[in-house]
C-alpha cells in the first residue's frame, strides 16, 4: 500500500485498515454490541459474462475489506480505465443485475452475504435517473414514499435535502426544465434522503462540464460530512480521485483487477484551489503513473 496521508481527521480512527488490499483484516473493531463487521468485503471475487460461444472475465479474484468506522463512513474511489470492472464491481455492492451474483468469491455488506439489492445500499448514476413525470419534490420524496414515511415528515426531510443541495424555488420543476448538475443534485438528494449506510456513485459528474463538475464535487464531500456513509465512487479522473478519496482503489483490466490500496489525506481547499498545492499534484502524478504502469507499481 502507498500512504501519502499525513493523518486522518480525529473522528476517522485508521487503526485496524489493513496496510494492503491483499491483507486479510484479522481485527474487527469491537462496537457496545460486539465484533462489529466490516462495511463491505470482497473475498476473491471473480465476474465472467458470456458472450455468445465465448466467455469473458471482466472481475478476476477482488479481494478487499473496508472496515466499519465507528461514526464515520470512508470516502472510497474505484479508479481505473474504461473496461477495467469499476461499475461491474459497484453493481455486485448493490446486487444488481447482470453484474450480480458473482461468479466465484463471495461479496459481504455489514458482514453478511449479498443476496440483492437492499435499502442499506443506495446509487447515483452518470444520466442522471429521475422520474421525468415527477417534479424535483416529488422524485426527492420517491424513496420516503417507497418506506411508508408519512406525508408531512417526508416532505420536510425532501426540503431540506432540497435546501441541503440548492435547489431551493425549484422544488416544481420537472427533469427536463434542469440543467446537468442540477438534475444530479436531484439524484442526489434523492438517494441521500433515505440515508442509506453505503452510497454506489457510478461516474455521477462524467458527463458535467469542468466547473459544474468542481461545484458537485464539493457539495459531495460536504453532505457525506454529515452523513457518516461509506461512499464508493466510480470515475476515471484521476484528480477527481485524489481530490475526493480517503481511499482510492487502482483497477487494471481487463480482466478486472484490484491492483494497489492507496491511502489519500483529506484536503481543505476547493477542487480548484487544491490543484495549486504541489503535494496534491505529486498524488495526481503518483496515481498517473501508477495506472500507466503494468502491474500498478
Ligand atoms: P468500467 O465500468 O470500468 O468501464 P465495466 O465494469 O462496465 O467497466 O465492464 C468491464 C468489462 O466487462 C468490459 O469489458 C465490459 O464490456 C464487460 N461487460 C460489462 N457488462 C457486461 C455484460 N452485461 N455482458 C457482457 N460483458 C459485459
Ligand atoms: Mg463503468
């Protein structure tokens, strides 16, 4: 593992992370009710599609094990080239189809085994995925609705998840009266309001302009702040990766592989402002040549 971390915030305890994805996590952090599992596990993890006659490895033997931090979920990004089993990999968290179930290895959330999509996993897509007949309140309270919250309480908790992502005076547009990011502010007040304990973001800002994209990526980190939830993000930036992860997980492929853990310090600054930094541009160089290199070294 490469740790270019200075140090964690004091809420995010790093004891017990094991120093090397390969590593098999020996201590479980032990919470007021016992051994508490790890949030998701991967134990040699393999994904073969079909195609035709012909079969095709798009996962080869994931391993990984993000622990459980009392009170404080991890910032995790998968980062790799087009093809390399990123969304693959994301889609076997959230048990969804074709990608789930795997083909060997077993995939854990809170210690016991994926057998589908559950309310404890939520995810953001790249296109933006609202109901294009609903208004931005009524896709916002869509998941509230789906867990029987009443009318008056989901309302108030999809204002201020509205408020929380600015887009207070728009709350009776529809999909297609917004622009890019503000349909992603949707998607993801929409997701974050049912507070689900682990976010899947599929390349959410892929398809923003760069300073949209700066602005979301900001706003991300400031709501996962509040909401203690291990997020897993997907994106082929290497500097969205440096800017965002607490962990970044390098990919090759295909066949898709888990090639190096890397652990990241947390910045201060804007997305902008950090790229000024001459450390932060040493990760960025870092991570470059990692995944230009054959075995991620
Ligand atoms: P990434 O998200 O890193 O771009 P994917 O996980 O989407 O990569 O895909 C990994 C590999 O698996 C790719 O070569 C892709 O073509 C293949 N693949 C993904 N989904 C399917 C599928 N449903 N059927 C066949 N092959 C697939
Ligand atoms: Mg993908």
């Amino acid at each position: 593992m490469s740790d270019v971390s200075p140090a964690k915030p004091a809420s995010c305890p790093t004891e017990g992370t094991p120093k090397n994805w390969e590593a098999k996590s020996e201590e479980i952090p032990t919470g007021p009710h016992g051994p508490v599992p790890p949030v998701v596990q991967f134990k040699n993890v393999s994904k073969e599609f079909r195609r035709g006659n012909d079969k095709f490895l798009a996962l080869d033997g994931v391993d990984f094990v993000v622990e459980n931090l009392p009170d404080c979920g991890e910032f995790v990004c998968l980062l790799g080239p087009s093809g390399c089993g990123k969304s693959t990999l994301l889609r076997l968290i959230a048990g969804l189809e074709p990608h789930f179930p795997p083909s060997a290895g077993e995939v854990l959330v809170g210690g016991k085994t994926v057998l589908g999509p559950g309310a404890d996993r939520a995810m953001v897509f790249q296109d933006y995925t609202s109901y294009p007949n609903r208004t931005v309140l009524k896709n916002v309270e869509f998941g509230l609705e789906i867990q029987g919250k009443p009318r008056a309480e989901r309302r108030d908790i999809a204002m201020s998840w509205i408020a929380k992502v600015g887009l207070q005076g728009h709350e009776k547009k529809y999909p297609h009266e917004l622009s890019g990011g503000m349909k992603q502010r949707v998607a993801i007040a929409r997701t974050l309001a049912v507070r689900p304990s682990i976010v899947l973001m599929d390349e959410p800002f892929g398809a923003l302009d760069p300073e949209t994209r700066y602005s979301m990526q900001e706003l991300l980190i400031q709501l996962w702040k509040e909401m203690q939830s291990t997020v897993f993000f997907v994106t082929h930036s290497i500097t969205e990766a440096a800017y965002l992860g607490d962990r970044v997980y390098l990919m090759h492929g295909p066949p898709g592989r888990l090639v190096e853990e890397i652990k990241l310090p947390r910045p201060e600054e804007s997305p902008l402002e950090v790229e000024s930094r001459a450390d932060f541009r040493e990760v960025v160089a870092l991570l470059k040549s990692k995944i230009h290199s054959p075995k991620g070294n």
